[in-house]
C-alpha cells in the first residue's frame, strides 16, 4: 500500500511466510560455508532442496554435517528422491504433478490434462515435511539418534492419489478428467447465476445437504424426484440435473 514494490512484499508471500526468520548466505564462500556448519552445530534439523549432488559439492552434505552434529535431523527434498533411477532429474511441482497424475486427472474429460491449480503440489510436500520431521524428532528424542530423510516430491503427490489407484485394483474402474464434477459428490461445480458472468459454486455430497439445496433454491419437490433421491441416483442423472440447476 505505500507503492514500494519487491518480490516479499506481495500478499501471496506474507500469507505463506508470517513470523519467519530469513538469511542470505552464499555458501560457495569458505566464509558462508562456516557460517552455515556454526548454525547447523546450534540447529535441530536441517533442509535443504537443492538439486541431489548438490550440497556434497558444497561440502554441507549429510555426511559432513553429521560429523559437526551427530544428532542432526538432516531432510533432503527433490523431485524423484536422491539414490533413485532418475535421482538426477531436475524439476519442481508441476514436474512432480505430471508424473504423479494429478496432471492427468485435472481439466476437462475433452480437452488435454491441464496443470495443477497454483503450486498444489509443492504446497503437499511443504505439510509432509513437517510431519516426517516431527517423527523423527520423536525418534531422536526417545533414542538419542539423528537420521538422514529423503523426501521425494513425486511420492508425496502419489499418496494423494490412492482413492484412484485403489477403485482400479478393486473395481478394474479408470479415472479421468472430470471438470468440476467429483466422484463422491451432486452437483458439484460452478453454476452460472443472473446477471453478466456471475457464478455460485456448489458441492452437495450428503442427503441432509441435498435437502438444504433444495430448500435455499425454493425447489423442495426435488427432494421426492425419484431421480435425485440418493446420491447414486443423482450421479446416474447428473447432466440432467446440472441443466436444471
């Protein structure tokens, strides 16, 4: 609001890094690298998300900094993990989205896959990390031991996804682009209202929503209409319905 302009002082930033602490430290230096391994002795964990290789190069690799802090809970995190086939890929979430199918299951069932909305997948691997951290800070604190994390960003975006490799096991049943329609859920979308490029957006995936839905929309008879008394039946005639929406 006072006109000065720079990449930290946009909302997006300050509502993604609230009450943190940063530094700059160019750690190609001999003089950064020090400073680095004076705060990793201090530290509890460290992060790093570097291309694999990288911090060896740097000499502030797991190895290393062990010997400095034996209890250092030391995550690296990449796109295929560190020691895998394809280890040596670079890339960042929407790399990731591709290869985990979330590409694949976004956009419309007639158009090509579009990319994850915003950076959805890294906005995953940024709440796993605290999670493994956490455990094994518990670890740590019940056996005295640090540990060495490889957090891959492809396997966190493929957790993601076990509803639809599990209805292929089971059901032998594919899924693909659906738009804004949703397995577990009628109508489930964005609905056109009156006036010039209005839209409400509306997700019903329980009976007692169902009811309110047709209550608020003044259509209460809907509730009898064999059609859409039950979800199944509402999915059965979801076209059908979403034109009468």
């Amino acid at each position: 609001k006072d006109g000065i302009i720079s990449p930290n002082r946009s909302g997006f930033f300050s509502h993604q890094n609230a009450s943190k602490y940063s530094v700059t430290i160019n750690l190609k230096t001999n003089a950064g690298k020090d400073l680095a391994l004076k705060l990793i002795r201090w530290a509890d964990v460290v992060v790093e998300n570097t291309t694999p290789g990288v911090m060896k190069k740097l000499g502030l690799d797991y190895d290393t900094v062990k010997t400095v802090n034996p209890q250092i809970i030391y995550l690296s995190s990449s796109v295929q993990g560190q020691f895998g086939p394809h280890h040596t890929s670079t890339g960042f979430g929407q790399s990731a989205a591709a290869l985990g199918s979330c590409t694949h299951l976004t956009g419309w069932p007639d158009r090509i896959p579009a990319p994850c909305h915003g950076a959805y997948v890294d906005y995953i691997t940024a709440r796993w990390m605290p999670i493994i951290i956490l455990a094994a800070l518990d670890y740590r604190r019940r056996t005295g031991k640090g540990q060495y994390i490889d957090n891959s960003i492809l396997e966190n975006v493929a957790y993601f996804f076990a509803l639809p490799v599990m209805d292929y096991v089971v059901n032998n049943r594919i899924w693909n682009r659906a738009g804004n329609r949703y397995e577990y859920a009628c109508p489930h979308g964005a609905f056109r209202c009156q006036g010039n490029d209005r839209w409400v957006a509306i997700t019903v995936s329980t009976d007692e929503e169902w009811r309110a839905l047709c209550t608020v929309t003044g259509h209460t008879e809907w509730q009898h209409d064999t059609r859409f008394t039950s979800l199944k039946a509402r999915k059965q005639n979801e076209d059908e319905f979403d034109e009468m929406l």
